[in-house]
C-alpha cells in the first residue's frame, strides 16, 4: 500500500530520473553553498591551507571551521536536499508528503517518537557500558558548557532535517519510485539499501577504517527498507535514524569521524581497522531485536508478500 498508493498518472521512470538527477542535487548544491563560503573565506591567504583544500582533505575540510558553525553549516545543505525531494514529489509527481511518508490516513508522530525513544535509549545504553567498563582508555572527557549548549540547540533542530533528508530522499522517494518501475518489493529495498551505503563513501570513517564499515551502512538502510515496507510508512525510519545520529553528535566525537563535534566525549584510540564483531553486533543483534519489537507493538505479518511480493 505504501508504494501502490502513489502509482497515478506520473510514475513514468523518466520523472524519477528528472528529479533525482536534476531537482535534488541542484538544490542540495544552492544550500551547500553557504559552507563553501566560509571555508573559502577562513582560508583566504592561507596558501598551504588552500593546496590542501584542492587535494579534497576531508579530514581538513572537517577542522577548518569552528565545531560548531562547521556542523550547522554542513547539515545546512540537507535542508535543501529535504526541499528538493518535497518540491519533485509536489509539483512533478503530483502527490503529497503524506503519500511520501506514510499510507496512514495522517503521519503517525507516536511511531516516530517511540522508534526515536528505544533506538535512542539503546544507543546511550551502550555508549555508556562502553565508556565506563570495555574501553574506558579509549575516551576522554571533552565536556565543555557552552560549546555543548550550542552543539545541544543545533542538534535540535538539525539533526532532524539531516536524517529526514536522507530517509525521505531514500526510503521515501526511491523506495517508491524504484518499486513504481520495477513492480515488485525486493527491487526497492535492496537497491536504495546499497545506494544508502555507497553514499556514504565520503566519510571519513571509510578512509580510517577501511571498507568493512560498508556492512554497517547498507545493513542500516536494509533495516530502515524492511520497517518501511513492514510497517506501510516510513515513521519507524525517521525516528531510528535521527536517534542514531542525534545521540552520537552528543555523545562522542573523534578526529576521524564525519560528525565532529563538542560532544561528552571523544574517542582517543586510534583504530587501523574498524574490528568485524563492532560492524556485525548492530546490523545482526540490535536491528534484528528493533525489527522483533516493532513487529510484535505493530502486528506485522506477511513478511514474505510485503518484503518481495509484487505490487
């Protein structure tokens, strides 16, 4: 139902193709370009700095700017990436960001909340057994009052935007458009599982840690592909991943992360690898317990017809 519902008059493959290639990445650019600016400006006259920049050091890229104003600027873009997929849904594929989000007759705000609430909790749980009895030598305090009051009322409002952006461009509009074309379920969530991954080939943490961390990535979006299609809506998504994302910005920080940040903590070590039972834990223990408590809160059935019936 949550990918029938949108096939009308205009789920020719072409559309898809418009707004993808054109609509939301011309937008995410014009909101990008704030960013660009203030590292332009912050290394004015720095000739070693600017030759750095040309080599695309993204690690550079990360530290140039203050925390803080680098992260708002950063996340600053996805507000047009958000734009750009709820403009193509509107005006070229004329349906609503109802239809986009859910097949509920409204977006159900519980299912966000509660998904936000265990993943987040879950989340904090671990962060802190980890902190306090496995690798304590890993971390160190970095708890500053201000910086984080700041990076607290950024996250509050960003965060949200960055992993709304992200799900609605991928478990929304993809999830959708590729199952309109392709007309069968499997299609869909494999596919925008793999493209969530490989987007994120320009984090740092793939440079530090090796590809490994690629398991992670795509067994996330195959997680948030499986409660979209389970649940008819992509509620239980938006909140898991802005949980994921919203907590770790608070909680940890580290050199060679792509969040860089003002958090409680920072993660000292200096992995060569990122070690397989960290990559595997979530994507085969946690997701699994996820997806077993929504299913028995939800009342999911039909796992086989849902997840690669046709549509």
């Amino acid at each position: 139902m949550y990918i029938k519902q949108v096939i009308r008059n205009r789920e020719n493959w072409w559309y898809y193709i418009f707004g993808i290639v054109l609509i939301v990445p011309a937008m995410t650019i014009l909101f990008s370009i704030p960013h660009g600016v203030a590292i332009a400006v912050k290394a004015f006259g720095d000739e070693e700095l600017t030759k750095k920049l040309a080599e695309n050091d993204i690690n550079v890229m990360m530290t140039i700017l203050e925390s803080n104003l680098n992260l708002f600027l950063m996340l600053f873009s996805f507000l047009g990436m958000l734009l750009g997929v709820f403009l193509t849904v509107k005006f070229i594929h004329k349906n609503s960001i109802r239809e986009l989000t859910t097949s509920r007759s409204s977006i159900d705000w519980n299912r966000v909340f509660f998904s936000f609430l265990l993943c987040g909790s879950v989340s904090v749980i671990m962060i802190g057994i980890d902190y306090n009895f496995i690798s304590t030598a890993d971390y160190a305090w970095n708890f500053k009052p201000i910086p984080f009051l700041i990076l607290f009322l950024i996250c509050i409002v960003m965060i949200p935007i960055q992993t709304s952006a992200e799900e609605y461009l991928f478990r929304g509009y993809l999830m959708q458009g590729i199952g309109v074309i392709t007309k069968v379920r499997w299609a869909p969530l494999l596919l925008t599982s793999i493209l969530f991954g490989l987007m994120h080939y320009a984090n740092p943490e793939i440079d530090k840690l090796g590809y490994g961390v690629y398991i992670f990535y795509i067994g996330s979006g195959l997680f948030a592909g499986i409660a979209t299609l389970m649940d008819e809506g992509m509620e239980l998504a938006l909140g898991w991943h802005a949980a994921n994302n919203f907590f770790t910005a608070l909680l940890v920080t580290a050199d060679w992360t792509a969040l860089q940040t003002h958090s409680v903590l920072k993660d000292i070590s200096n992995p060569q690898s990122l070690p397989l039972e960290e990559v595997l834990i979530p994507v085969l223990i946690f997701f699994p317990i996820y997806l077993y408590i929504f299913a028995k809160k939800y009342q999911w059935n039909n796992w086989s017809d849902k997840l690669f019936g046709k549509i």
